[in-house]
C-alpha cells in the first residue's frame, strides 16, 4: 500500500475522532455542561474500545513479531511476549482478564464521585450520557469496519500487537478522571474539569491514534 495512500485512512480516522470529542463537547454544553455525563460517556467509550480490540485480536490472521511487541505492563501476570504463537482466543482472553477489572473499578469510582461533598457535580442525566457517548462509540466503530475490516488489516495484523494496544487509552481514561475531578475540585465548577477533560482526552486520543497507525502500517 501506498505511503498517500496510507495518509488519506490515517486522515479520515483522525477527522473522525475529532468530531466524535467535539461532539460530545457540544452535547455536555447544551445540557448546562453536565460534567459527569461526560465522565460517564468517556468511561463506555473505553468500554467499547476494549470489545473492538477482542473482535480484533479474534479476527487477526497476521504473525506477530516478538521483537515489535512492546508493552510496559503485562498482561494477566505475563510479559506480552509470553503470548507470542498462542491461538487467539488464548489472547483474547487474556485480554479480558486483565482489563475487565480495572475498567469495572473506574466505574464504580465513577458511580460514587457526585455523592461526595467535595466534587460539585451533579449526577448524570443518562440521556444526556447516551447523547455524549454515541458519537464516540460511533467513532470505534467507524475505524474498525473501514480500516480493520473494510481494508483487510487483519490480513497482517497479529492478535499480540491487538493485545496490547489500548493500553494507553486505558491509562489514559485514568489520567483523564485524576485530572478532569482535580480540576473540579479547585475550580469547584464542572466547567473548568469539562475544559481539562476534553483538552487531556482528545490528545490522548490522537495520541493514540496515531501510534496504531505506526503499527498498522509498519505490519503491512
């Protein structure tokens, strides 16, 4: 495949995931900038990246190189490398082990955040939560149907690579609440964490983004 033509993919994604983040900035305003709904929105986000990744590792027919497979963390106690020729349901699972549980956590953190007496937030509407998670799950859905799927990454992506691949956008979901609910509470008004939150988040994204890119391409 062509470098241009590499580009343009990478272009629509990025523009993709642009519009998803400013989208559901636009819907947190129009409802008096309900900074939980957004916290909550970001939270099913990540909750769907992580079952695109399993649809993905299930679905990948490359080989993973063991040289190319860096991660700073392991997976369900063993180095990512550790999986390397293991059938991708071995992967997937693995996936899930380890990242279920750190996902269920942020979301009971999530639930409790506006009964405390420091954090000036109140509790989501979920239509509005509904309304500002859509266009980001939309947007996972949009890259792995054109880009996964449509154009047959999983031809040469291997399930490893898959396997440690959200890491950083788990990571930064955690980043995002330390930052977005110590905005808040400073500021004591959820403009100022919504203003952290759509800033640190929508970096992180792109950020991300852009390293998948490296990946998916350098594969090909």
């Amino acid at each position: 495949m062509s470098p241009s033509h590499s580009w343009k993919r990478s272009q629509a994604s990025f523009v993709v995931i642009l519009l998803a983040n400013l989208t559901s900035l636009a819907v947190v305003w129009w409802y008096d900038w309900q900074a939980h709904a957004l916290l909550i929105g970001y939270w099913l986000e990540t909750g769907v990246v992580g079952a695109v990744s399993v649809a993905k590792i299930l679905r990948a027919e490359g080989a993973d190189d063991p040289s190319a497979i860096r991660s700073w963390t392991n997976v369900d106690g063993e180095s990512p490398d550790a999986y390397v020729g293991q059938p991708n349901r071995a992967v997937a699972d693995a996936f899930v082990r380890n990242y279920v549980w750190l996902w269920l956590f942020a979301g009971v953190f999530l639930a409790i955040i506006p009964f405390a007496e420091e954090m000036p937030l109140e509790v989501a509407s979920p239509s509005v939560v509904a309304l500002a998670a859509v266009g980001l799950v939309a947007s996972h859905v949009f890259s792995y149907w054109y880009e996964y799927v449509g154009k047959r990454e999983y031809e040469h992506r291997g399930p490893v690579s898959l396997l440690v691949e959200p890491a950083p956008r788990f990571w930064a979901l955690m980043l995002t609440l330390i930052f977005g609910l110590g905005a808040t509470s400073i500021s004591r008004s959820p403009v100022g964490a919504i203003a952290v939150l759509v800033v640190f988040k929508t970096s992180a994204d792109l950020l991300a983004h852009r390293r998948e890119r490296k990946r998916a391409v350098a594969s090909e």
